[in-house]
C-alpha cells in the first residue's frame, strides 16, 4: 500500500468546520472593561489553606520532653493506657468528627 502526500489541502465537509462567524466588535466580555482582558477565578482553596495555617499556628508546641518520655516508656514495655480512656477519648473524637 502506498500514501500519496500530494493531495494538498481537502476542504471539510460542512458538518465538521468551525463556526467562522464574527462577534459584534462593540460586545465586552463580562466583568471586564476590555476586549480579551485576562480573567481568572480563584477556588476557595487558597482561603482555606490560609484558615487551616492560622489554626495550626494557634496549637501548642509539641512537648519534646513528654514525647520522649512516652517513647521510652513504650519501648520499656511500661507503657500501660487506661483502655476506658482510650475508648473514651476515640467515641469522643467520632462524635466530633463523624466520618466523610
């Protein structure tokens, strides 16, 4: 089978070309002053993110010296949680934040 290149541009057919009609020159694009100003629309993400940074700087430092206290008792084996606080505190946590 051969390809012949040579055939030069093929007009479409009317079904597939383009809608070439012009818009009216005195039309402006909506919410802007001028013809093809950029336009952009901002999602809700960046506010959240701004929320979010300001309640993490709101938490309290992280206690190094209980943290560490903690890991050694959890390595020794001494490490012994009240298992109604524990069942306590993760009812707690659902009721607060119910699952997605």
């Amino acid at each position: 089978m051969r390809v012949n290149t040579d055939h030069g541009a093929q007009p479409l057919p009317e079904s597939g070309r383009a809608n070439t009609q012009k818009a009216p020159e005195n039309v402006q694009a909506s919410g802007s002053g001028s013809l093809g100003a950029d336009q952009a629309q901002l999602s809700g993400v960046g506010a959240q993110i701004t929320v979010l940074t300001a309640q993490a700087l709101q938490l309290p430092e992280v206690r190094q010296a209980r943290v560490q206290a903690l890991r050694q008792a959890v390595e020794a084996g001494s490490y012994t949680p009240d298992p109604r606080a524990v069942a306590g505190a993760l009812l707690d946590d659902l009721v607060l934040k119910p699952a997605a």
